[in-house]
C-alpha cells in the first residue's frame, strides 16, 4: 500500500451532551401497619399475574417469531479477520483457476507466514507468502502497478502465489485425468506446493510427507471461508467485487500506478484508473454510500466523494473527476448505479475521460480488482 492519502475534510461531531441528573433517594418510609388487599389489588393481580408469565415465557424461549430473517449466524467478508484491502487480490488471484477459492490462498498465507511480512533469514523467505528469491523470479510479476515487483508487496505475493497454485493445479488435474494420481484437487495442489508435483506423481495420492502441511491448511480454512461468498453488503455484482462500474463501458486508457503526468511531464503514482468515456456520458455511484465532496477543484475539475461506510473498521471512499456536470450534493444518499454527475475533461485534463479512484482508510488502492466487470 502506498503512503498517499486523500485529504477530505470531515465534519466533527456533536459534543456528547451532559448526563441527566439523577434523581435524589429519597428517604425510606416509615413502616406501616398491614392491611388486608383492597379491591383494586383483587382485580389487578390475576392480570399482573399473567403478564409476568407471558413476559417469563418469552424469555426462555427467545420472543415471538418474526418475518424477519435472522443473519446473526451469517459471515460476511468484512468480518474475516484479513485486512481489506487484500480481500480483493485474494479474490482475483483465486480467479485465474477453477480449483482454486480465496480461503484456500488466505488459509495457505495463514499457514505459511501468519500474515506478517517479516523477512525469514534462515529460509530466505519474504513477504506474506514467504517466496524465495529464486521463487519470486519464476512468479512474481508488479501485478499492483506500483512500478515494483516485491515479495513483500502483499498485492504482487498474493497474485504470485496464485498463479503459481494455478499451474500446480493445472499439472495434478492432467495427471488425475490420466489416472496417475487420485483425491481431490484442492489436496493434490496444496500438496504439489508443499512437495512438488513429483513427489504427488510418484506416490499417486498425497504424499506422506505433504499430510502435515495439508491439515494445518485444511484447518485454518473455516475462519476464511467467508471469503468464497459474495458480500451481502457488496454492489450485487460477481463475487470478488464490491464495486459496480462507475460509467460504461469500463475501457481502460491509463491504469493504476507510477506514470509520467502527460501534462505536468511528472513521475508519479497515478491514483487511480482513467476511463474512455464520451463528453457527457453519464457516471454514476458504484456502491451505496453518502456524497461527502461534491465542487470543482484545480488538479481534478469538477469532482464527487462517496464515502461509503467501514469495511471491517477501514472506510472506503471513491472518487469521479473532470466531470463536466455535478449532480450530486453533499450530504446527498446514494446507491450503487445512482446518477452522480457527466463525463467531461475539466481540471489537468487532456481529453474527455473519468478518473476514477478507490481510497480505503485514507490510502489509494488500485480500482481494478474492486470492480464488477463486464457491466
């Protein structure tokens, strides 16, 4: 992740108001003399009676029944404990091949490095999925368009590690339709990653050597495996994607990373994604959320902010500029598809077109993965 933020103004809150006062106790009455029930109580009591069994029963049992669904059991991607901003790449690395799922490539980085990046000395091993230096030249690609290829770029590791089960899962599903090795695909891959396709070859199943790896994968696989689903929350696309086209058809001009500005002739991260778009086209929201900028500034032109809530505590945001039209103001609620303004080419613009860019907590991310495509 890179260390530009977008500085966006927020409104500060209501200052928390004053506790109510409490009431003083009051003193403790004198005691009295019993008396006999009075008739108000003989006709009061049977009702209060009743009432108190109703309200018993209903707390045992949990309350009556209601037409409303209950997700409490439910999980969604936002509630697995992995950053974000990786959630996205896990799902597209995982894209490249029908054996492979986004919790089998999280379970695996679970399993071979916890999630930290630190550099292993003694193997040699860097980043999240713990590549070697000669692993990282077979697989590694600058698959986040940061202008480096690094094992300890967890976008370019995750894509890595992805392409490399991808072939894995490739060479045993041919020997499987050959008939030289059985079992499921997903344990003859993970087993191929820990011992190599000829280790799998040779023995014809997994191999005794590739069990322990095999379980301690297959064991972390239920805390991710809401990663397979679709976000109930997302923008209703494909799974993998939280975010629907912004304008269409989403054609490409310039993508997301370190560019030279074609007007100021400066190298730098280019944050966002350009999009091919006629004068006047119409851009809209891609997710529900609140319109939280909405003006014309030097750099961007005319330009809109959707603020569209926390991802497990990270708040996404996504911008649209050189709009040539604003329709949207802030404060404004929209949802996914929602007219927001028209392409156009004001500010540091060359030619019509929507710059379009994904911030998650402050910090710019590639669009790419986020997006719905094919809309």
């Amino acid at each position: 992740m890179n260390d530009e933020r977008l500085t966006v103004a927020e409104a500060a809150g209501p200052a928390d108001g004053e506790p109510p006062e409490q009431p003083e106790e009051s003193a403790r009455p004198e005691k009295r003399k019993r008396r006999g029930p009075g008739p108000f109580t003989l006709l009061l009591l049977p009702a209060l009676v009743t009432v108190i069994g109703v309200a018993g029963f209903l707390a045992l049992t949990g309350g009556l029944p209601t037409p409303w669904p209950d997700d409490s059991g439910s999980k969604s991607a936002a509630d697995v404990d992995v950053d974000p901003s990786y959630v996205p790449w896990l799902r597209k690395a995982a894209s490249a091949c029908t054996v492979l799922d986004p919790s089998v490539l999280a379970a695996q980085i679970d399993q071979l490095s916890g999630w930290s990046d630190d550099t292993d000395e003694l193997s040699g091993q860097k980043g999240i999925a713990a590549f070697t230096d000669s692993e990282w030249r077979a697989w590694g690609k600058d698959d986040d368009g940061s202008g480096t290829s690094s094992p300890r770029d967890p976008a370019d590791a995750i894509m890595a590690l992805g392409r490399r089960d991808c072939s894995l899962a490739g060479e045993v599903t041919e020997l499987r339709t050959e008939g030289r090795v059985s079992g499921d695909l997903v344990d003859l891959t993970l087993a191929a990653y820990a011992t190599g396709r000829d280790a799998v070859r040779k023995a014809g199943r997994v191999p005794a050597e590739a069990e322990t790896y095999l379980a301690e994968v297959r064991a972390l696989l239920p805390r991710y495996e809401a990663l397979d689903r679709e976000d109930p929350a997302g923008a209703g696309g494909a799974a993998g994607a939280l975010l629907t086209a912004p304008v269409s058809p989403l054609t490409v001009t310039s993508p997301y990373g370190s560019r030279e500005h074609p007007l100021t002739g400066v190298t730098k991260l280019h944050t966002g994604v350009d999009f091919a778009a006629p004068q006047g086209a119409q851009v809209v929201a891609a997710r529900r959320g609140r319109v939280v900028f909405a003006a014309h500034t030097r750099a961007y032109g005319n330009r809109v902010v959707v603020d569209h809530g926390t991802i497990q505590g990270k708040r996404l945001e996504t911008t649209y500029s050189h709009l040539s039209v604003l329709e949207s103001a802030v404060g404004q609620s929209v949802e996914a598809g929602t007219p927001i303004g028209r392409v156009g080419s004001t500010g540091l613009s060359t030619g019509p077109h929507l710059h379009f860019e994904v911030v998650l907590d402050g910090y710019y991310t590639d669009p790419g993965p986020w997006l719905v495509r094919g809309g």
